[in-house]
C-alpha cells in the first residue's frame, strides 16, 4: 500500500477499479501505459501521501460565519463541563462527539471540501462519480452491491488529512481527468460510498461513519426507489437540518418519457419537505433537487457548476459543523429550557412562608407571648401595691404546702435533688412541618424547571434540611427559653418611677390616715374621724386605681417587647433555613441559570454571524 501511495509516475494498479483500456494479453502494463490511447490510465493517479503540509495548513482569518460557529462551539464547551455533575455521560455523548469532530475538522484543510455520493442499491451513484470525475474510477455494474468501499477522488492536493480521517486507504484514492473543467472543482474531495441498503453490514457501517464526517451530501436516487423508506426514514428525515449541505439528484431520468421527470421530481419535493427539509428554492437557503443522467450526461454539467460553486465557497465544513451543534443542541432542549418561567428563582412568597413555616417550628409566637406576659408580670410587680406583693410573697413562701408543692416535695430524693424526668415522644420542633416546609420551597423553587436541573434542586435542598431540625431544636432550647423566661429585669419605662412613687404615696397615705385614726381611738389626738377615714379611703382606693393605670399603661411596651422576642426567634430560624436550605436552593439555580445561558449561545444558530450565507441553491 505504500508503494502505491507514494509513487509519482502516473501509473496505477490497485487490481480492484475496472480500467477504460486494458492492455492486449502479454503486454506489460507500463508498455501499455506509453501506447497512444493511454489516457485514462494516465490521467488517474494515486493521491500522494500527506505531502509538504501533511494535510493541514494555515487557517485563514474567520469569516463572520466561522466566528458565530466558534462562539457557539465554546459555548458547548462550558455547557457541557458545567452539565457533566447534573446530567449522565449518555445524554451528553452527542454533543461530546460534535466537539470532537469540529475540533478535528477544524484542524484539518479549509480549502477542501469532502462531499460523499450516497444512495441505495442500483441508483447509480457509482456511475454519477465516474461522470463527474472524467474517468472511471468506482466501478460500475450489475453485480450487487458493487462499491464494497469507500472510493475518494480529490481535485487537489493537500487533502490526505481528510481522507485519513476519513480511514479511506491510499490505494483508494484518486485524481479526476485533467480538464477546463476539472479547474472549477479544484478543492472538491468526491466520495463514492457503498449503497447504504447494502446487505453487507459492513457496507452500511461504512455509509454511516463517512456521513457524519463528510461536509456535504449528494444523494442520488432514481425513479423506483426514490420514495424507499429507508433512505426518507433512517438518512434523510434525522439530517433535515443538513438542508443546506444536502443534494437529492433524480438519477436515470432519461428512463423518464415525456413529462414524467417533473412529476416525479415534484413528488420527491413533496416527500422531502415532509420529511422536514427546506428546500432550496427561489434562491432561499436549502437543498438543491434536480434531475439527470450519468449514463447520458444530461444534467451532469449543471450539477458540476453547482458544486463548483459551492466548493468555492468554502464555507460547506463550517455549515456542516453548525448544522450539528443546531440537532445536538435540539435533543438537549428538554434538559435546559424551563417551561415555566424564564427566570428560576425562590419568589418571595415561597421565602415569607418557609420562614414562617420554620418559626411556627421553634415556637416563636408562643415565645413572644411569654416574652410580653413576662414584661408585664414584672411590671404588675413594680407597680401593684405593696399589700398585694406581700401578699403574692406570702403565696409563694406557702407554695411547698399546696398540692403542687407536695408534688415537688415528693420528688425530692435522698440528696435532695429532683428528678425531672424529661418528655420523650415529643420533641422540642415539629420535624414534620420542618420537612413539609422544605418540601414546598423546593417545589415552588423547581417550578417549571428541566426534571435532571429540578432533581438537582430537590436534591440539594433535602441534604441541606436533614440537620434542621436539630438546629432549629437548639435554637428553640436556647433562644426561645430566653427570650421568653428572661433571666435579667426586661427594660423599664420611663413612667415606672413615678407609678413606684404613686404606689409609696398611697401606701404613706394608708399607713398615715390609719395612725391617725389610732391615736383617736386612743385619745392621744382630738378626735375628727374624717379626715383620718378619707386620708386611708384615698391610699385605699388610689393604689389599686394606680395600678390599673400601670397596667393599661404596660400593654404598648409589653406588646413591642414579645414583638421583638418574637422576631428575633424567627430571625434566628430564618438565618439557619436560609444557611442551609435557601442558599444551597439559589446556587443550585444560579448554576442552572448560568447553563442556560450556555445553551442560549449554543442554539442561537448560525444566523447570527451576519455573513453570508452558503447556498446550494440553482443560480
């Protein structure tokens, strides 16, 4: 194989391709080869290797096309690395593999272009290659399938890179005839493939892994089998979005009488545009469809002007690339696109009740009502009236003595010391309503969102939730019992001094009018029983109407004291939900967020480059 590749002459001898002329039996073939009717044999030759560049050379400057492809190229790039942790390696194996492959195929010639003859079984695709080539190189005949391989044929050097990655060997490759009009298709890289109904499997193994390699597309069908539905179902329906690097040629149209091709070729417009593709017509980007015959060369010439054309635009691999990244980034669009809304995120209704579930956990109501009874038991005591405090002292000391008491006392041990056993079904937080309030949050948070990113969310919040109880238990333990059994006096008015003095005031008046009356009684003092009786009467009635003052007086503060009390409590649980279950929530949405940006650049299309645009369509 490598003599055969790296010969120079313009011999060749593969034993495989049928030749124009064979040389008269005995004769050597290199005699032959010098005899006046060589000119086939001469005017194909093997490719040489990968030459002076080795199949690669300098890339010119980006095109505004080349540019919007490599933007979105890098934007499939971090899609995919910010995807791989959330989505398993098989729903990102397509789009893995058009990066490779556009990495591959930018690295190679942008001065060719590789368009691969395909079709079923008798279409006459090997003969169409042989047409356009000026010599017969694929052979043709009635045995089938007869294209077992892969057959390439370039018009120029410097394309041994593609054809490598192509995997066709050196002994398949060839040179067209060397004619004016060979000049217009310098660039083009021809492929003859097998006939991809073939009921060899590895033809047809063949056929798909040049398809999905090549820049563009030739298939060739004739009037029997152009409806086949393996060619419309398995090739040409899932390349719909290949329009514009797509040709459908009617072959053997001169089987055809009259008006017959027309209609036939109207029919086969009609089916392509059934299966999804735009065809390209009125000058509109698409494929192009048109009818011929390689055995006569009736419509030949024209389909060569069309791909001289479209060779020298030299824009089919960037097309090709862009068309790919448009059907990976279709199959991804259920992963990224949210139906619900375009902007995921935990509303402020869904972070009010969450909260609010979460100080329903701790208690905190409850805690600022004991909080607010607390400041106004203490106040009560700064400003009741001393006998009723004697009084509540009294009760307090006699306390042990109740049926309470007698409880306490009962559970004294020898040392004195009592065993309070603590409650064991129940908990200090309500875990269910914990877990209810997750649940809702990340439900309202995962509204609308793809199922993997809505998993990931629901995941996220749940591994944030499982010590939230605790926490919030300790919160409760800690906090709440403070704030509603305040160890230190709650903070005073500025009124409370003056109700104290009130308070001693109506007490002096007391304790003054019934001196008073006393020494009356005991004739110390000239007796004048009214004013010690009004003086007591005032102290009397003065201390309770003192108090009750104090108490309308009290309700205000002790009402913003439980407020705050309150409101502490449930900042401090809303602080450890947020820590661990809101913030963990809104990361997780700002990735997802972050990804769909990524995928926004991705299926943007290849419309935003501003250039213009490759075209197949008929001039």
């Amino acid at each position: 194989m490598t003599a055969l590749t790296d010969r120079t002459d313009d011999r060749w001898d593969d034993g495989l391709i049928a030749r124009s002329r064979q040389p008269d039996a005995g004769q050597d073939p290199d005699d032959g080869a010098e005899d006046g009717d060589r000119g086939d044999d001469a005017l194909v030759r093997a490719l040489s290797g990968a030459g002076a560049d080795g199949g690669k050379v300098p890339a010119p400057p980006l095109s505004p096309e080349g540019q919007a492809l490599r933007a979105r190229l890098d934007a499939l790039r971090q899609l995919v690395g910010l995807s791989r942790t959330r989505l398993d390696g098989k729903t990102l194996a397509e789009a893995g593999r058009v990066l490779d492959e556009a990495a591959a195929r930018r690295g190679l010639s942008p001065q060719h272009t590789v368009v691969a003859i395909a079709g079923a079984t008798g279409s006459g695709k090997s003969t169409l290659f042989n047409a356009l080539a000026g010599v017969q190189i694929s052979e043709t005949g009635l045995r089938r399938p007869t294209t077992a391989a892969p057959i390439a044929c370039s018009w120029s050097d410097g394309a041994a890179g593609l054809l490598d990655r192509l995997e066709i060997p050196g002994r398949l490759r060839r040179r067209p005839r060397e004619t004016s009009e060979a000049e217009a298709l310098r660039g083009l890289v021809l492929v003859d493939l097998p006939d991809l109904d073939s009921a060899v499997g590895a033809h047809r193994d063949h056929v798909d892994r040049v398809l999905a390699l090549v820049d563009a597309v030739v298939w060739v069908v004739d009037p029997e089998k152009y409806a086949d539905a393996v060619l419309h179902e398995r090739y040409l329906r899932p390349l719909a979005g290949h329009a514009e690097i797509t040709f459908v040629v009617l072959n053997q149209v001169d089987r055809l009488p009259g008006e017959a091709a027309d209609l036939v070729l109207d029919d086969l417009r009609r089916l392509l545009d059934e299966d999804g593709i735009a065809l390209g017509e009125y000058d509109e980007p698409g494929a192009t469809v048109l009818g011929l015959s390689a055995l006569t060369g009736e419509g030949v010439g024209e389909l060569r002007e069309l791909l001289g054309q479209f060779t020298q635009e030299k824009g089919a691999a960037t097309r090709r690339i862009s068309a790919d990244v448009d059907r990976a980034a279709l199959r991804l669009q259920p992963l990224y696109v949210a139906e619900g809304h375009s902007g995921p995120e935990i509303g402020e209704g869904a972070r009010a009740e969450f909260e609010d579930r979460l100080a329903e956990a701790v208690g905190a109501y409850a805690a600022g009502l004991a909080a607010e009874r607390a400041w106004r038991r203490n106040a009560g005591k700064a400003c009741g009236t001393p006998w009723l405090r004697l009084w509540r002292w009294y009760e307090s000391r006699r306390a042990p003595r109740t049926l309470a008491g007698l409880a306490a006392l009962a559970s004294i041990g020898g040392r004195g010391t009592v065993a309070a056993p603590a409650p064991v079904e129940e908990e200090v937080t309500a875990r269910q309503r914990v877990e209810q309030a997750v649940r809702v949050v990340a439900d309202e948070a995962v509204a609308g969102l793809p199922e993997p990113w809505a998993q990931a969310v629901r995941e996220t919040a749940v591994r944030g939730a499982e010590q939230l109880p605790e926490a919030l238990d300790e919160i409760a333990v800690t906090l709440g019992a403070a704030v509603a059994v305040p160890t230190a006096r709650p903070p005073r008015p500025t009124w409370w001094p003056a109700a104290v003095l009130g308070q001693a005031a109506m007490t002096l008046l007391q304790i003054y009018g019934g001196l008073w009356l006393v020494g009356q009684i005991v004739g110390v003092l000239e007796p004048r029983l009214m004013p010690p009786v009004l003086l007591m009467v005032a102290g009397i009635v003065g201390g309770p109407l003192v108090e009750w003052a104090c108490s309308i007086a009290a309700r205000g503060p002790a009402r913003r004291y439980g407020q705050d009390a309150e409101r502490k409590l449930r900042q401090a649980a809303a602080g450890c939900g947020r820590a661990r279950v809101l913030e963990p929530v809104a990361a997780e949405l700002l990735r997802y967020r972050e990804v769909r940006e990524q995928y926004a650049a991705v299926a943007a299309g290849g419309s935003a480059a501003g250039g213009s645009k490759l075209s197949t369509t008929r001039q």
